[in-house]
C-alpha cells in the first residue's frame, strides 16, 4: 500500500485518518493540502476515484466561494476554482494508488490492500 493523506494542518479528520492508520502500523506520507497542494495528475486521479468534483468539494465550509458554486452549471470551472484553492477540498483527502476518498471513511479503508 502506498497511502498519501492530503489535509489540512488544523482540520480534526485529517487527524483522525492519520492516527487510524498509525494504529494500524500502515505506513503513509503526509502531505498539507494548503502548503503544497496536489499535482495535476493526482488531482484528476482522486477526481475520477471519488466520482466527481461535487464529492470532493466541503460544501459546509464558511468560504464564499463556496455559495458561488452551488449554482455554477460547469464542472471544468468548479474544478480549475477548486484546484486552484485547495482549501475548498473536503479532508482528508487519502489515496492509495487509483484508490482515493475525500472525508473521514475508515469503511472504505478497512477494504484496501
């Protein structure tokens, strides 16, 4: 396995991923979402793994950009605006390989290998 949590340093389910897998003694590379993002590839990668811009957008968070794109009709700018602003992403974002989940789902964990 080869694990990649993508989250923000003060989010409490980013935490709580990290620690999930460190009971499990699963090894996985950290990576601040805000500080450094997410590479092209690996964008349009967690994208197709989570069905869409729609479930990789936090739509509770207090961003006004956010009220602007529950009415925006294009998914390529929601994605460019989300991409741009990795802050607008639901975390953690956790990959493994084509794998990936946008929110806290130890569920969908248990089942990699």
């Amino acid at each position: 396995m080869n694990i990649q949590i993508f989250g923000k340093s003060k989010c409490f389910d980013t935490k709580k991923a990290e620690r999930w897998f460190k009971e499990r003694r699963i090894k996985f590379q950290s990576i601040d979402l805000n500080k450094y993002g997410m590479s092209g590839k690996e964008f349009d990668s967690v994208l197709r793994a989570v069905g869409g811009i729609d479930n990789l957008i936090d739509w509770n968070a207090k961003a006004p950009d956010i009220t602007l794109m529950k009415y925006m009709e294009d998914k390529r700018a929601k994605e460019d605006k989300v991409f741009d602003d990795p802050a607008l992403m639901k975390t953690p974002v956790v990959r493994n390989g084509k794998q990936a989940t946008a929110g806290y789902h130890p569920e969908i964990w248990e089942t990699w290998e």
